[in-house]
C-alpha cells in the first residue's frame, strides 16, 4: 500500500511539475500571442430553437498583452449588469443589439461597447433609453436572426442594430440554420447550433476549470487548439453546403447572383445570396412590427491603423435598394483612418473602444434625430 501511495504522490507531482514547465515555456515563447478569451457559454431555448450564449449571472475576465477587461452578464446572458423585463418602460426607447464578439466587447471594457455608448449618448440628450447588448460571440447572421424572431422581439424593441462582420459570410453556414432553395427562398434547415456547448457544460462543471481558463495560458492553448479543430469541422460541413448552393444558384441565373460575382470578391455567390436573404428577412420581420433596423459595417482591420468595410459594394446597394440604413464603415472611419488605432494590436485584433466609441455616437446621432 505504501509502494503504491508513493507511485500515486510521484506521479501527481511529476504531472504537476510538468504542467508548470508548460506554462513557463507557453508564457515565454507566446506572450506577445497568447490570450486568455474564455467563452462560457451554454445552451438556451428560444422556442423550437436551441442556441449558444453566455452563462447568466457570470463575471470573469478577459487577458491578452493589450489588457485586462471584466465581463458581466445578467439573468439572460447578456452584458450587462441589469436584468431586462419583457415589458418595456414607460416612455423609454428600448434598442436591441444583435452580433458577435465584436458586438459582445471582446477586447474592450465593459462600458465601452458600442452599445454602452449608444446608450449614454442617447441619456445624455435627456432621451430614457434601454440599450440590450445581446452580442454572442460566434454569432452568425442567421443566429441572430433566429434570436431576434424568437426572443429578441419579446423586449419590444423600437429600433434593432446588427452588427455585421465579414466572417458572418462563413459563419452562416456554419449555423446551418438556414439553405436556400432551388427558388432561392430561404428555407428552415434545423433548429439547434451549439457548438462546443455540450464539452463546456461539463467542463465548467469541474471545480477549479474557471481560474484555470481566466489565469492559465496553457490551458488556454490546449483549448483553443481543440476548439479550432471543431471549427474546422464545421468549417468542411459549411463548404460541402455551399458548394450544393452554389449549384442550385447557378442554375438560376438570377440578377443577384450575377452582380454577387462581379462585386464580392473573395465572397462565393452562395454565400453573398444567403446573407442577403437573411437580412431581408430581418428587415422585413422589423418593418412589419414598426421597428426600425440598422445593420453596423464593423470594419476589419486591412493594416494598423487602417480598415475594410465588411461588406462589399454589391450587398451594400441591394441592401439599400430594399430599404435597409447601413452605418458603412468607410465612410464612419474616414477622417481616422491612418491615425487612430481601430482595431486592438495584439490579442484577436476586435475593434478597439475608439472604434466602438464612433459606432456608438454615430447611432445615436442618428436614432436622437429620428421620431419615435
């Protein structure tokens, strides 16, 4: 008993031991890469949908070379550390925000989100006003939409902002939420994405996995490494059904698919028309509820201290054409550009509280001016 006590105590210390080399040479060799960008997210159920979000009632903290910023989220998931009713306040405007992480906040503080300044602008004017950062990080349009239609709605929103980002192109697929059909009519395609969800539940579960995630960068490696293999699994799942899209959109030879061709460049066809239908639906699901919906350019970062709009010329005229108010990102950053850091330099480079600043007043210039 006494050999094996000993082999168990040398084993445990060896592990040990091993594990902190490990976070020696990761801190080492990745510190001007590394980061600690914990997710904590789980399941919720929006009607016959089931979607990701972050856990309710969490606070933790994000770490990257760039800083050190604290997440709070209410009863919903949402970041925020006020719960929302259903029903709306009396004379108060309500504005839902629906996007990724850019949306969320990664890499900036909590009261820098754009919807954080959104929100304080808009009081500020002496306007009562409730600004819902519901931003998931991952979020495809096609999530949001699901959110949106199934949960979103029920905060009475008047006025909806979706931020979107090039890799929502990608990302749509991925959800699988949604195809197009040979008419090209959006069609319901399954009702539960929750990537990564499940292992998190349980991962989450184990006492002491939390600090290891907000303070371990080897850890952090080992899961970012594993959760990058899944999104290369979705990832071959989301080419096989666009390349069945592509087919059936090339069977059709409708005028979008050709103006998709000549104006998205790196953008397939299929996944130009898919984000079109989903933003039409969206704006249609808001025009007939009288709400008023602003799709937000975020930009990427093209160079240091310089952008790209997320979406391209051809996708910015249909969406005007069908009545949609685009924020575009080039003409927003313009005076900026070459000179103020718009996207943070280390870390996974999400746009910087500068950026999130002249979103926020720039909506709010705009929604302050407008009747209710």
């Amino acid at each position: 008993m006494k050999r094996i006590l000993s082999n168990l105590l040398l084993v445990v210390g060896a592990s040990v031991l091993a594990a902190l080399v490990a976070e020696a040479v990761v801190r080492l060799t990745l510190k001007d890469e590394a980061t600690l960008f914990p997710r904590y997210q789980t399941d919720y159920q929006y009607g016959r949908y089931t979607l990701r979000g972050i856990r309710p009632h969490s606070e933790f903290w994000h770490t990257s070379p760039d800083g050190h910023w604290r997440y709070v989220t209410n009863n919903r998931g949402f970041r925020d550390t006020r719960d929302f009713a259903y029903g709306k306040p009396a004379n108060t405007r309500r504005i839902m925000v629906l996007g990724d992480s850019h949306t969320q906040g990664y890499e900036v503080g909590q009261d820098a989100t754009f919807s954080a300044v959104l929100e304080r602008y808009l009081r500020h004017g002496n306007l009562p006003t409730e600004v819902i950062n519901s931003g998931v990080s991952g979020f495809s349009t096609a999530e949001e939409l699901v959110f949106l239609e199934n949960e979103g709605v029920k905060y009475q929103p008047d006025v909806v902002v979706l931020g979107f980002y090039a890799n929502d192109f990608e990302d749509n697929f991925k959800a699988g939420l949604f195809q197009l059909d040979g008419k090209g009519q959006l069609r319901d395609l399954k009702y539960e994405h929750i990537p990564g969800v499940r292992i998190q539940n349980f991962i989450y579960a184990i006492p002491g996995t939390q600090w290891l995630s907000e303070n371990s960068y080897f850890y952090s490696l080992l899961f970012n490494t594993a959760w990058a293999a899944g999104k290369s699994a979705l990832r071959r799942t989301a080419a096989r059904s666009e390349a069945n899209q592509s087919t059936q959109l090339s069977t059709q030879q409708t005028p979008e698919f050709e103006y998709a061709v000549a104006t998205t460049e790196s953008i397939s066809p299929a996944q130009h028309a898919l984000a079109l239908a989903l933003l039409e639906r969206m704006q249609h699901f808001c025009a007939n509820r009288g709400i008023r919906l602003i799709v937000v350019d975020i930009p990427r970062q093209a160079a240091p201290y310089r952008t790209r709009s997320s979406l391209p010329a051809g996708l910015i005229a249909e969406l005007t054409a069908m009545g949609v108010e685009i924020v575009k990102s080039d003409d927003l950053l313009a005076s900026v550009e070459g000179a103020a850091m718009l996207h943070v330099p280390h870390g996974h480079h999400h746009i910087s509280e500068i950026t999130h600043a002249m979103i926020g007043v720039e909506l709010g210039r705009r929604i302050a001016f407008a009747p209710r």
